[in-house]
C-alpha cells in the first residue's frame, strides 16, 4: 500500500482539562500517513484519482478549530475517524502534538493508527 503523508499541520483550538485552558486557544500539532493506492493516479497523471491532501488538510484544519475536547485522546481518535470516512483511505496513522503543555517538555501527545472497517 502507498502512504500520501501530511506532517506538522499547526491548528489553533480549544483543547484542556483545566478552566484557563477552556479560556483560551492552543496550538496542536498533526503529522498524518494515510494508506491510499495511487497506482490509478501515477498511471493516468489525473488528481481525481489520487488522495487530495490539501482537502484533507482543509477539511482537518475546519474540523479542529471547531473543535473544543478536554482530551487530545479524543480529538486524535475523532480526526482519525474524519479522514478514514470522508476520504476513503484504508489506514491511518497520526500524530498529535500538543506543544508545550507539560513543563520541560517540548511535546506531549499521542500516536494512533486506525484501519477503515
């Protein structure tokens, strides 16, 4: 399988389990791997055919500043979810960084991988 890939998609949301952090807007993160065969789309040289990662990255970029989750677990499984059902991709594996939110640290986050049913 092939992999379109995505990485160090910044979006300002509401993200956090504490009041401040209800209050304000954070930066999070993505690095995104999508599995999609772009054999169709390397053969005819047709976008149609292939996996549009600038949609994919709208269409993320939408979702997620619209968002307002206590939990980057959710956000990432929620995304995750999103690409897999509105772009047909067959696996995903993201990363979801929330910089900054521990003291001495530069990063926290998680890192999932989901197949479509």
């Amino acid at each position: 399988m092939d992999t379109i890939f995505i990485d160090q998609l910044a979006v300002d949301t509401q993200i956090g389990l504490y009041d401040w952090e209800r209050k304000i807007r954070q930066r999070v993160v993505f690095d995104l791997a999508m599995d999609f065969d772009i054999r169709a789309a390397a053969a005819s040289d047709d976008v149609t055919k292939t996996l549009d990662y600038k949609a994919v990255s709208k269409r993320v970029i939408e979702f997620v500043e619209n968002a307002g989750f206590e939990l980057v677990e959710t956000l990432a499984e929620r995304v995750a979810a999103l690409i897999i059902d509105e772009f047909g991709v067959t696996r995903v594996t993201l990363r979801l960084d929330k910089p900054y939110a521990l003291r001495g640290a530069k990063n926290v986050g998680v890192r999932i991988t989901r197949d479509a049913p």
